[in-house]
C-alpha cells in the first residue's frame, strides 16, 4: 500500500518524473552494485525464476515425469468437464467480485468521511483481512449451515419466516391410511365424502411423541350421533410398537387442538373446530351434506428448514459473498487514504460553482481517485484469479465440482488423487498466463506514473 | 603334595565357573539385537503415536533393539517417497493402505519378508490377510491393525420407541425404516458431504448382493461399473436411502459431513435413529457424544440379501520392510504376534485381525463384538474405494466420491450414475 498512497497523489507525480530521467543513461554496473544486488537476485532465480521454468517444462511431461507428451496436458484441462466448470466459476468471480469490492469500498470511503470515529470503524472493516482466510472459510462455513439450530444466516431468516408463518402442532404428520385421506393442499382431507350421522378416523403417523400436547389423553372411538358429524384424530402409533393400522386402540393418543374444518360441495368451509384432549371432535350439521372433512395446512406447518447456502445452486455467490466480506475492508482503508490526499480546495470550488453533491462524486472525487480505484481493481482481479482458501474450506465436498476454480482444481489435481503434477502444472501456467496481462498492465501503470 | 596338585584343579574349575557364568549371562539375556537401532514411521499422531510407541518399547525391551517412532501425519505416501529418493527411509513403515503397499512394492522399494514371518501370519491369520500382503507372489507386509467397516450404528432408545429390532437382511432394513419413520424418527442419518460415505455405502450392498469374487472383480476394474452387478446393488440401495427417510432429505444428506451424521443419532431424541459408518464410530459416540454402548446404542453387522452377512469389509494398517536392517526384519515379525497387538488393544481404538488375539482384551463389549466379527468374518475384502487408484477413489470433487454424491442426488437415475462411474474409472485405472 505504500507504493500506492503516493501514485494518487499528483504533485509528487509531478516532481518525480525529472527523477526517472535522471535515471535514464544505461547503469553502470560495477562490483559494489552486483554485490548488492546479488542476495536478492539469488533469491529471486531461486524462488520464483527456477520454479516458473520447472512448472512450465513440468508441465510437458506426463503423471510420473518421465514421458515427454507434449501438449497433450494442454489438451487434457481443456477438454476436463470439471476444469471448464472451474473456469467458468473464475469468470463469475471475475465480473463480480472485483466490482462489488471496488464499489463498496467507495461507498464505504466516501460515507466514513462524514462519521465521527472513522478510524474506529475503518479498522473493524479491516478486521477481516487481518483473519487468516482459512478460519475465515470455517466460520462462514458454520454461518451458511442449513440448519437455523447451527446456521446463522438460517437462524436470522428463521426468526422471521417462523413469525410470519407459525409452525403447526403436528409438523411431519401423515395418515397411517393413506388410501383413506388424500392431501388438500398442505394439509389433509378425508377421500370419501361424509353426511350428519358418519363417523370420522383419520390416524396419524411419522412424527415424534414430543409433539402431541402434554395434556392429550388415549384416544377414544367416538359413536354414531344422528344429525352431528363426528370423529378423531390420533396418533395411529403405539410407542414401542404393536397394535394395528387404523384401529383407535389403548395406547394410541388422541391428537388435541387439531383444526378441523367441514367444507361443503363447492369448497367453502362451511363450520370450523378443534379436537379436545381425546383427539375427539363434533359438528352439528344444519344441512344434509355431502362435506368434505379437511385439516388444513396451518395443522402441519413445518417450521423453516433454512436456505441450501452450500447446495449445488448457491454456494459459489455465498463463497463470493464471504470474499467480499474479507477484502471490502482493504477497498476501503486504500481508497480512504486517497480520499484523505484529495485537496478539499476542488470539492469546494466545485460546490460553489453550484455542483450537487452527487455531481461532485461522479466528476471531482472519482476522476481523482481512478488511478488508486484501478490499482485496486487490478489487485482484487489477480486476487480473484488465485482464489483458493475459501471455495476449499467453505464448499462441502460434495458441491466441490459445483464450486469449484481454477486454483483449486489445481490443488485437487496435483496434490490429491492420483497427483498428476504434469497437469497440475499445465493449469499452473494457464493461471499464470491469465495474471500475466494484468500484471503487466500493473507495471506499465507504474511506470507511467512513477 | 595334594594341595599342589589341586591348585591347578581348583583353577580350572574356577575357570570354567566363571566362563560359564559370563556365558550364561550373556544367553539369559538374549537380547540378539543389543545396540541395533530401528526407526519406524507410521501416520499415527498423538494417543494412537502413544499407544504404539508402548508396543515399540515392548519390542526394544524384548530384544535390546532402540526403537524410534516416526510420525508422518496423513502424508505417508509423500514422506516415503521423498526419504526413498533421497536413499534414507525408514526401516519399516505402517502403511494405511494396500494400495500404497502396492505402489512401493512394485517400485522395488519394499524388502520381502522372510519365511519364518511369512509362517507366523499363516497360522495367525485368515488366508486373506497374507494374500493382501502379497504383490506379484511376493510376500511384504503384515497387517496389523484393521478395521471393521461392516457396522451399523443405532440408537437404542429410538429402535426401541419404534419396537424394532436389528435387521438381519435389506428387506428387514425396509421394514425397519419404514416403522422407525411411522414412530416418527428419521430411519437413517447420511453423511453425504463426505464422499467415502457412500462409497462404503456401496462396497457393503455390493459386496452382499453381487458377492465377494465379483467385488474382487469390480475392485481391479475387470468387470465394468456398468455391469448389472453394479446397477443392481444401486437400485437397491435407492430403496433404502429413500429421500423421505433420509434426514434432512437426500439434499441434506449432500451436505452433511461425517461427524455431523454421527452427531444426528446421538440426541434425545435423535435426529435419526441409524447411521452407517466403520467400527470407529463407536470411539465418536462413546468420546465425544458421552454415550454408554449397549444402552444408548449399538451396531448391527451390514444386513445381508436375505439373510445375516458373513461377509466383512474393512481397512487396515500394514507394517512393512524398507530397508535390510535385521531390527527390522525382527520388529515386523514381532507385529505379526497377538503380544505385540494386546499393549495397544488394551488401550481401546483399535482392532485386529490377528485370530491369536484374545477378544477378552478388548475394553468395551462393542469392540469385542466388532472385532470378533472382523476375525471370524468368511468372507473379508478391502475397502474398494481405499484399493483403487486415489484419482478414482479417493478425492474430494471427483471419481467415485463426486459420481455417487450426484447419484444420490437423484438416486433412480441409476444409468446415468453407471456411465459417469465408468467413465471416470477408466480414465483412473488407465484401461
């Protein structure tokens, strides 16, 4: 960041280009200067020159290393199903990724200006570069879990979808006799039609004991009443097992506070009750029929299973989304640093002059800031291109062909597997082509201005 | 006159007591090995490191060897094969796969062993155990640990809410799941994150469906896996892992880890009343999830086509020879023998397959139960997916692990499944 607090900065822009001149003339290179050089020269062929060239010829040879195949590794990543999906997910980080952060970093920036305690804020927006982006892949791994018992982002979304939507006494519930109900919507209705006189029996099954209230009683048969509708609801299980489908025995709970309802021929509810503590319930009927007996959905309500963050679907914007939250603090301190060396004198000539304050963002502040918002837009995209930690802690294992990019089918290539290190190495050198544009255009902005 | 005479006697009795006493000192101590020293390197850390370090010592104090132990985490394969090409590996390595016993036999960097440790496993193994520690008719390496990944885990008071008990067949299985998930308990807990899950999952219904030579078969890639054998055990398995007894959905299942299934039985009540996994995770429920075995859960062996299965798959660790030390020669001998299993037996964790072994050793009645099933076990076949080439059956995001994740994603598109299991198996094994 130091070589980028100075490139915004035009005066010193300026001052510093007779320097570069001054430099012009071809060095001279004598002993003192070659001995200086040398530690890092050797470190550098050591470290990054040797191993770019032993990746490249690597990258010719075949899993052992010992047969020459020419392009064939080549071939082999891009005809990889799994490898184009890899660089298809890079080419969603790649338009996403580095524009979101650039763009709320200076949201950020520009807003920070305004509070008191800026600096305070600045760094709790910074803290997240200072995580290792290892634990920060674990922690927005448990954040994203589906379950709201586990899962923050779930358990936020559930307080409210639980609110709004009330989950039902019997979640899970369905008949023991399917033949005899059939579903009405999410809820259930009995098949045959019914008229004052019938006696109604609609058990239950597959959900836990824990749900039925604690004041429920065995359930009881109920008998025949001329001019009512009767039945029950039950749990069609006896704990432990034993007795016989659809038959209200000993042992069998009735299921209270079940909502019954009685629609008529042509589908509007005609009478509405709830089942006492026996599971039992009653209906006076004025007319002759035929009703439809329902329990309606709100009975059955599960409550809110949480979003698939890290289904197939989701998982590369909630990965991206996590990104965001690591580097957005490094748009910011960068750009509000710039922010910082713009002279107050052109945002107040520009305010005088009758200019908006929208008007004096979009043509003072950002013609000002865009050498350092490229420069940050520049290292976002090489860092984009690299991304590695939070797609592997982050993606089960499962969605990993669904999340997976390019560093990281690098990684599961060579080091795993059947660590085919010569086609590791060919995807190596494709990332390392892709970088090589940007870099470049990094250096030339450099030099240009330096 | 006499006493001159007796002098020279006395002398050399004297002398002959005295040799007889160096010698005898020298054979009652029988350490042969005085002085030799033997490294070992294995993948095991902390507690299990500790526990075989015990055995090391055992060995050391046996024989006079120094014994030092070497760990090299999950990386065995890369560590030996770094110290083989810089000519100093370790004398004798533990190796977590036979498919890594394979690889170094075939690459000449393993020393056969000698006739006398060849024996010793004959009479204290089943006949399988020195066949897997054989590569191309010769004789490498002893198994000394292994596994049980032929068991089913449930928890006792959900089987019991239910009425049910252990199946004995994958029609009981259906039966089961079915009133488990009328008693109103999800049946079965997968953790489908984790891709070797499921190819357990597989290897046992085929090992039981299609039969051990078939498995042997499918395990060399000689028969293909779109063979009927394969699309059979799949259908069949799709019966089971029905999405509306899975907790938490298939869906769910995919995003599941291991440790969280396990997890999902261990409540009360539970998530879910069953979940498949190896002899291991009984050490997860009774450590971590503070459960009583036999009380509070149980396993059952993997049911059978139609009746209990006598056939068990599982893993193991096998000890074998890198260098032409003696020491080392000797300590792998010394692991063929129930002494040298019963130091760490004792401890809990571990199983062997060594019939010699006594099952009383065992500290819990699971681990006997499971161990005694591993020994006498008719049928035994290794891991599959732990034999195949790693491409295949052993990483993350591909090959067999991602091919049976989105097969249980939509588990009737059993076709589709086969073919990409092919495919990605013929890339593998390179035929």
């Amino acid at each position: 960041m130091s070589t980028i607090v100075p490139a915004v900065a035009p005066p010193v822009v300026e001052e510093e280009r007779p320097i570069l001149k001054g430099r012009a003339p071809a060095p001279r290179w004598n002993r003192v200067a070659i001995g200086f050089l040398a530690p890092a020269a050797i470190f550098v062929g050591i470290f990054i020159v040797y191993p770019v060239i032993a990746t490249i010829i690597r990258s010719f040879f075949n899993r052992t290393g010992e047969t020459f195949v020419g392009v064939d590794n080549y071939f082999k990543v891009f005809t990889d199903s799994r490898t184009l999906h890899a660089i298809q997910n890079n080419i969603i980080w790649l338009l996403v990724f580095p524009v979101a952060v650039t763009g709320f970093g200076v949201m950020f920036a520009v807003l920070l200006e305004r509070v008191p305690y800026r600096l305070v804020v600045r760094t709790i927006l910074f803290t997240p570069m200072a995580v290792s982006l290892l634990a920060s892949g674990v922690i927005w791994r448990i954040m994203y879990q589906q379950s709201p018992e586990t899962g923050a982002m779930n358990a936020v979304i559930a307080s409210v979808a639980n609110a709004i939507t009330h989950p039902g006494h019997y979640q899970g519930a369905r008949p023991s006799q399917p033949d005899l109900m059939q579903p009405a919507g999410d809820g259930y209705q009995m098949s045959q039609t019914v008229a004052p006189g019938d006696v109604v029996h609609m058990g239950f099954i597959g959900f836990p004991v824990s749900e039925i209230p604690a004041n429920a009683q065995d359930a009881k048969d109920p008998s025949s009443q001329s001019g009512r509708i009767v039945g029950v609801v039950w749990r069609d299980f006896i704990p432990g097992g034993g007795g016989q489908v659809g038959q209200v025995e000993p042992g069998k709970k009735g299921l209270p506070d079940m909502t019954v309802q009685l629609v008529d021929s042509k589908g509007s509810v005609a009478a509405q009750t709830q089942s006492d503590t026996a599971g039992d319930f009653s209906f006076a009927s004025t007319s002759t029929g035929p009703y439809h007996v329902v329990l309606p959905a709100q009975n059955f309500h599960p409550p809110f299973g949480g979003v698939q963050w890290l289904g197939s679907s989701l998982v590369t914007p909630a990965i991206i989304l996590a990104a965001i939250w690591v580097w957005v603090g490094f748009a910011t301190v960068t750009i509000g640093a710039g922010l910082a060396t713009i002279s107050r004198d052109l945002l107040e000539a520009a305010r005088v002059d009758g200019a908006t304050e929208l008007q004096v963002f979009r043509r003072v502040t950002v013609p000002l800031l865009s050498p350092l918002l490229i420069v940050v837009f520049i290292t976002l995209v090489i860092n984009v291109l690299k991304i590695f930690d939070l797609v592997y802690t982050i993606a089960p294992g499962s969605v990993i062909p669904d999340a997976n990019v390019i560093a990281l089918q690098l990684y599961l290539v060579a080091f795993t597997g059947l660590g085919d290190f010569g086609i590791g190495s060919a995807i190596a050198v494709f990332l390392f082509l892709l970088v090589i544009p940007v870099m470049a255009a990094n250096i030339r902005r450099f030099q240009g201005e330096g | 006159m006499s006493s001159s005479r007796l002098g020279p006697v006395l002398s050399v009795a004297v002398l002959v007591s005295l040799l007889a006493a160096c010698g005898g000192s020298s054979t009652s101590s029988s350490k042969p090995l005085a002085g030799k020293k033997v490294e070992v390197a294995a993948v095991w850390v902390k507690d299990e490191q500790k526990n075989f370090e015990a055995v090391l010592k055992a060995f050391s104090d046996k024989t006079g060897a120094t014994a030092t132990f070497t760990s090299t985490g999950d990386a065995i394969g890369t560590v030996l094969g770094s110290r083989l090409a810089s000519n100093n590996p370790p004398d004798v390595a533990v190796l977590p796969q036979p498919g890594l016993l394979h690889d170094l036999a075939v690459k000449g960097s393993l020393k056969e062993l000698d006739s006398a440790t060849a024996d010793i496993v004959s009479q204290n193994y089943a006949p399988v155990w020195k066949d897997l520690g054989t590569v191309n008719g010769k004789f490498y390496g002893v198994w000394y640990k292994a596994s049980n990944k032929s068991t089913v885990w449930y928890n006792v008071s959900a089987f019991k809410n239910a009425g049910v008990s252990a199946p004995k067949s994958l029609t009981d299985l259906s039966q089961v799941f079915s009133t488990l998930s009328a008693s109103g308990v999800k049946p079965v807990s997968v953790g489908g994150a984790d891709g070797w899950t499921l190819t357990d999952w597989f290897e046992n219904a085929y090992l039981n469906l299609a039969g051990r030579d078939n498995y042997v078969k499918l395990t060399t890639h000689t028969i293909k896996w779109t063979d009927q054998t394969v699309k059979d055990t799949l259908k069949a398995l799709a019966q089971v892992l029905q999405d509306k007894y899975v907790y938490g959905g298939l869906s769910g299942a995919l995003q599941t880890d291991f440790p969280t299934s396990v997890s999902n039985i261990a409540g009360n009540p539970p998530k879910a009343a069953i979940v498949y996994e190896g002899d291991f995770v009984e050490g997860v429920l009774k450590d971590t999830a503070h459960l009583t075995p036999v009380t509070d859960f149980n396993f059952f062996p993997f049911p059978g086509t139609t009746g209990p299965s006598t056939s068990v798959m599982g893993g193991g660790d096998v000890a074998v020879r890198l260098t032409d030390n003696a020491a080392g020669a000797e300590l792998v001998k010394y692991l063929a023998s129930p002494e040298a299993f019963q130091i760490w037996g004792a401890k809990g964790g571990i199983t062997s397959a060594n019939k010699k072994v006594d099952v009383s050793i065992y500290p819990d009645p699971l681990a006997k139960a499971t161990a005694s099933a591993l020994a006498n076990a008719q049928a035994f076949v290794f891991d599959m997916s732990d034999q195949a080439p790693a491409a295949f059956g052993a990483t993350k995001g591909s090959g067999e692990w991602a091919d049976l994740q989105a097969w249980l994603r939509n588990p009737n598109n059993i076709d589709a499944a086969c073919a990409q299991l092919e495919k990605d198996a013929a890339a593998a094994y390179g035929s």
